[in-house]
C-alpha cells in the first residue's frame, strides 16, 4: 500500500450471540445452558444459538429440526425483537459518545470511525476497550471488537477473538494478516464461493494475491475486483451514519409447503401488502421487483425484472411477482416467498451524499 493511501481507525463492534445473550440475561435458568432463539416445529429456523449451543454445532439459519438432532438438550426460546431493539438502542447510545460516525450493519453490530473521535483519543484499540466495557457495565453483555485501517478489515479481525475480544490489525501489519487469513475468512466469500476457490487453489489470501485481477473476474464475475483490492488492503468504502436502503422486502415462511402457484397467490398478495406498507412508511419506490423463492429442500432461486418507472403499489408489486412466478416452473415444494424492491428512488440521493476522506500518513497509532 502507498504511504499516501487514505487510511482510518475503523472499529467493528459485534455483539456474542446478542438474542441469546439476552434470553440469557433476563432469565437466569437458561445461563450455561445450550439455547437457541426461534420456533422449535418442525417449520422452525433458528435466528441465534448461545455459545453453549454452538458447540454442539447449532448455528443460525439451520432448521429447528436439525438444531434438535446435533443437540437433544437444547432449549428454544421465542424471539424477542422489541427488548433486543431496546438494549441495541442504548449499545448505539455508548458508540456515539465516542464518534457520529456510526454505520449499524443490524441490531448487534455496528462500524465506528474514530479516526477524529470525541474523546480526543489517538488509540483506536484503547477506545474498542473501553467501549465494550462500557457495554458490559451498562447492559450486561459481552461484545467483540476488530480494529483497523478499513471497515473489511475490521469486520474480519473482530471474529478473531471472540468470544469477549478484539483484535487489532495495525497498518504494518494488514498485508501479512491477510495473506494469512484462510479465504473462508474473508468477509464476502461464503460457503460456495470457498469451495469454487478451492477447486482453483486458492487456499489463503496468499493463494488469492496470487491470481490476477483478470483471473478473478473471470471465475468470479464482478467480485473478482473486489477480492483483488480486499487482499491488498484496498477497501475505500467511508462508515455511513445515514445508509441509505438499496432494497426493501418482505417475506413470509409457511407451515406447510406449498407445491402448486395457485396456493401462492394468495401469500403473494399478503407479502405484497406488507411491502405496500413499508415502503410507504418510508416514501420509497424502486423500479426492480425480484421474486425470492425457497424450496423445501432450502435451495434458494431468485427471478427479477426492472421496470422502466417507479412503483410502490401493492397492485403493480403483485402484478410484477406474478409474473415472475410463472417465468419458471418450480423445482420443488415451496417452503419460504419473498418480494423484495430494488433499484430505488433514494439512489440519486445517495450519488449526491458529499464524500469526504481522511487521508493520513501510514504509520499512526491505533
């Protein structure tokens, strides 16, 4: 990386399995004890698993079923959105007495740009410490934290030590970091993404700063610029305060699958009316419209179209998913159906959203 290369203090904060902690801390019986947040029918899907419950390899996403069968002694418990809002909202209250400059990725984690923070702190690593204390003493949860030069890294380090730790990867230290790191680790490569860069070799971020960028793009399409830069350390995306949606959806998962397009018009319609409303409440309209159909095999299959104007209409939403529906037969049983609207009219806001960079030299204390 040159010496000129913008660089700041980034933390990502991310809560230890945040719904479970919580059930945890509001009852005292469940503390030690393997619980997973979610409904425990045979439809059921767990939202979080305590540490306890990982162990025996119950993880979020997995069906109830299944989380059942790796551990006949785990406990479900119903979610709880509104205490987990709750306490989120007080977690937010401590980031911004360090800075304003506070990206919310969800309910449980969160970037923070202390590069010039409120305390007047130079240590980024000192400020994630006493940040997390401050959490613990204020709610009584445990939070980890990774810290350095850009949100990427960040966001990779602070898996690093959990649970209850942070790690701190300096700006000397970021290139072998992540020609370290097992690609599996690298944040925005998942599950088939990995296996695709096994069967090319690519083992390590050394494996990956190996091939060229024209290499990448071509087995991986538009990522393949992307995970050239992320293995230099390039990453220049700022933490946005005010993000801006790039879609908004809605979802509904059944308690029986369904297996004809007839039974699902009438869910269609229901989901179509959910997000009528949300983006109503939020004065958007997009002009993409993609269908999201999950089949009770939990393959996942995705169909959109984009129009040529803006709609928002729970009408023309239905009419568009319809469409969609019918573009292919299914594969399967239906298990879960979504609508979800892209493309939207906040876009051009965002374009216009000033961009500031702070540049600094490369060797400063973290």
């Amino acid at each position: 990386m040159p010496n000129d290369f913008p660089l700041r203090k980034i933390i990502h904060v991310d809560m230890d399995a945040f719904y479970a902690s919580v059930e945890q801390l509001d009852n005292p019986d469940l503390r030690g004890k393997p619980i997973a947040v979610g409904g425990s029918s045979k439809r059921g899907v767990v939202a979080a698993a305590s540490y306890e419950a990982r162990k025996f390899g119950v993880r979020s996403a997995m069906s109830s079923v299944v989380a059942q069968r790796n551990c006949p002694e785990l406990i479900f418990v119903k979610a709880r959105f509104d205490r987990y809002k709750e306490i989120s909202k007080i977690i937010r209250g401590i980031f911004h007495e360090y800075t304003d400059l506070v990206e919310p990725l969800s309910l449980d984690e969160a970037y923070l740009d202390v590069t010039v923070n409120k305390k007047g702190n130079p240590s980024a690593s000192l400020m994630a410490k006493e940040i997390r204390q401050k959490i613990f003493d204020t709610t009584g949860l445990n939070a980890s934290a990774g810290i350095s030069i850009n949100k990427f890294i960040a966001k990779v380090a602070s898996d690093i030590n959990k649970p209850n730790g942070q790690k701190t990867v300096n700006p000397e230290e970021v290139l072998q970091f992540l020609e370290e790191l097992e690609i599996r680790k690298f944040y925005g490569v998942g599950k088939v993404t990995a296996e695709k860069m096994y069967k090319l070799g690519i083992f390590t971020g050394k494996d990956l700063k190996q091939k060229s960028v024209e290499f990448l793009e071509d087995n991986f399409g538009k990522s393949g610029s992307y995970y050239y830069n992320v293995v230099r350390g390039i990453h220049t995306s700022e933490v946005k305060p005010h993000r801006i949606p790039k879609s908004v959806g809605a979802e509904r998962t059944f308690n029986e699958n369904l297996s004809s397009e007839v039974f699902m018009l009438e869910r269609l319609e229901h989901i179509a009316e959910e997000l009528e409303k949300r983006l109503k409440k939020a004065n958007i309209a997009g002009k993409t419209v993609t269908l999201k159909i999950k089949y009770s095999d939990f393959t996942l299959n995705t169909r959109s179209k984009t129009l040529t104007y803006f709609i928002s209409a729970k009408s023309l939403i239905l009419e568009t998913a319809k469409e969609l529906l019918y573009q292919e037969k299914l594969q399967n049983s239906v298990r879960l159906l979504g609508i979800s609207l892209a493309n939207l009219n906040t876009e051009k806001e965002a374009k216009n959203v000033k961009k500031e960079t702070v540049s600094v030299q490369l060797k400063f204390e973290f």
